[in-house]
C-alpha cells in the first residue's frame, strides 16, 4: 500500500498558482478543448472541481483506450472514476481530496495535458506500461506532496518531496538529466523499458537511491566510474540490454551491500575486476553476452551469498575450480556456457574463439 506523506494546506489552489497554471494554457479556450461536457453538476469540494476539469481535459487528450478506462470518467463523483484514489485532507477543511492516480498496466495512448497540475493533493501517479508521448507538464512542479511519481525523469526535479521514480514500459526518449542522480530524495530509479539514447551520466554515484534500473534502453558509453560512491545505499543495479561498452570499472568492488549486479547483453570487454570479490553481499551476478574475456576471478565464486553467476556467451579463457565445485555444491546457479575455456562442455566454436582472441584487448584490471 502507498503511504501517502500529505500535510495541512488548504482544500484549492491560491489563485496565483492557477493563473501560473492558465500561463501555460491552463483552461485555454483557444485550444478548444471543452473542460466539462453536457450538464454536469460542480460540486462545492473547489479541490474535486479542479480535478474534474483537469481530468475531463486529460481524457479528451488520451486517444486509445483498449480497457475502457476512462469510460468510468463521467460525473462529478471523481472518486469513483477507475484509477482514481481519494483520502481526507488532514485539515479536515473538506471531505475528500485525489490524493493518486494508478493506471499502470493501462494501454494508454495520448498526451499528458497542462491541466494536470491542478490535482494538488496528489501524492502518487502511477502510469507505467502505457504509451504517452509528447513533453512532460510543467505544471507538475506545484505538486508539492508527489511522493511517487512514474513518469519522465526531467520535471521531477523540481518536485521536492520524490522518493521513488518509475517510468518503466513506456514509450520515452531522449537522454537522462545529469541532475536526476543529484537529487537527494530519491530512493529509486526505475527507467527501464523505454528508448532512452544517452550516455549514463558520470554523476551517478552522486545518487543516494537502493535501486536502479536501466535496462532495454539504448544506452552506450561506459558504466561511470562513480558507481562505488553508491557503497552506503545501493541494493541492486541493472544494465541489461542496452549498448554499454568499455570496461566494467573496478570501483565496483566498492559495493558492498549490493545485492544484484546484471550488466548482461551489453557490448562491455576486457576482463572482470577482481574486485567484485569484495562485493560480500552479492546475490545474483549476470555479466553474460557480453564480449569480455580473461580469466574468470577466483574470488568470485568464493562470495559468501552468490546464489547465480552467470557469465555465458563471452570469450573467457579459464575459471576457477571453486566455480566448478564450491556454487553447484552448494545449490548455486553457475552458467559459463558460450566461452572459450578448454574441457568445458557448450563452449564457442574454436575457430570463433581464435579469430576474437587474436585482437589485441584491454587489460582495464591489471593485477
């Protein structure tokens, strides 16, 4: 259940804030759009009038709807609508404000409307797995209380109280702020899913979050070096399928709580850092379908909690006996299928191994 962190403030907008709104083509009437339909009555609620407006703009402006979501918008009983959450003010200065929006999973396509900015008491909005397109609202900034917001990384910015950022399974592009891993509130990262096309800023170790995810994107670049400054909050990371290339820094080893590191189907190379044998709190380690090679660390498979490694489909040369006895002895996953290590079943072909191991490589973990 989301908890919802709302504080004493009054039931609507001070005016200054919906003119702020209405510069942005708030309630335009240029743009032709009409805000409420037919006779619907208003209620007396001013907070649950401006969600009335807002919403009925908002489903003027979503264009396919395959779960009939929004056939639910009708009335003036907001509370009601489907994927609409209400809750009493603290005040109690009115009986019920929106206080979420969760239509995740919806199949949703169109736009996000300016309008949106007038669901002041919103704490959560949740549209994951939809197909929204088009510039973010920049009315989001007067969304004080938005403490869970699944949505496009650049206007949470300026929302001060965000914990938690999820926009995955959408249909965004672009590349990702560097100020996204300054912000101190956050606590989790979810962008995967999307069409992100950007280098992964080298700022990300600046990020205090327990979890990110970056995978199925089309992001290139290395993995930034600043990753081990993340040693005190950091739980599980996830690169997989994108286009990272380079070395997979070893100032990994500097992450010690982390529980899942999967950087698989990238294009990353050279060897493993042997300093991944410090990462005692590790789990799941996936570096497979990559084009690294090597040496497989024995420290590696002596980590005290590595339930699955995998390192299928790369070019290494050798692994450590502990990797062959100690992880299936004691129930632990291991897949080293796919490499180029001598008496191993299910390795490449020899002649592929030799023409990609007759290329000159990168030694990025010299010792």
């Amino acid at each position: 259940m989301v908890k919802l962190l709302l504080t004493s403030l009054f039931c609507c907008f001070l005016w200054s804030e919906v003119e702020a709104i209405s510069d942005m083509a708030l309630l335009s009437q240029s743009s032709g759009r009409h805000l409420l339909q037919g006779s619907t009555p208003v209620p007396l609620n001013p907070s649950l009038q401006n969600v009335i407006i807002a919403l009925q703009v908002w489903k003027n402006a979503i264009t396919s709807d395959p779960l009939g979501i929004t056939s639910t918008w009708v009335g003036p009983d907001v509370c009601r609508y489907k994927g609409v959450f209400c809750s009493p003010p603290p005040d109690k200065s009115c009986q019920l404000v929106v206080s979420g929006i969760d239509l995740n999973h919806g199949q949703l396509t169109g736009t996000m409307p300016e309008e949106l900015g007038l669901l002041k008491y919103l704490a959560f909005f949740h549209i994951n797995t939809n197909f929204f397109s088009g510039p973010i609202p920049y009315s989001f900034k007067y969304l004080y209380l938005l403490f869970e917001l699944d949505i496009s990384p650049d206007i949470v910015l300026q929302i001060p109280s965000l914990a938690y950022l999820d926009i995955r399974f959408n249909g965004f592009e672009g590349t990702l702020p560097a100020a996204l891993f300054d912000k101190q509130s956050l606590d989790a990262i979810f962008v995967n899913n999307n069409y992100f096309a950007c280098y992964i800023p080298d700022n990300l170790g600046n990020s205090p979050v327990s979890v990110v995810n970056f995978a199925n994107n089309d992001l290139y670049g290395s993995i930034p070096a600043s990753i081990g400054n993340m040693f005190k909050t950091l739980n599980e990371i996830n690169f997989l399928n994108n286009k990272l290339s380079g070395c997979i820094p070893q100032e990994v080893g500097a992450l010690t709580q982390l529980t899942v590191f999967d950087s698989s189907f990238n294009l990353l190379s050279s060897t493993l850092p042997h300093t991944i044998a410090n990462m005692i709190s590790l789990v799941d380690l996936d570096v497979g379908d990559n084009l690294l090679n090597g040496v497989v660390p024995a420290g590696i498979c002596d980590l005290p909690n590595l339930a699955n490694f995998t390192f299928s489909d790369n070019f290494f040369i050798d692994e450590s006996p502990d990797c062959l006895g100690l992880l299936p002895s004691r129930g632990a996953i291991l897949n080293d299928r796919g490499n180029c290590i001598p008496n191993i079943p299910f390795q490449q072909p020899p002649q592929q191994c030799a023409a990609f191991l007759s290329q000159p490589t990168t030694d990025c973990d010299p010792t």
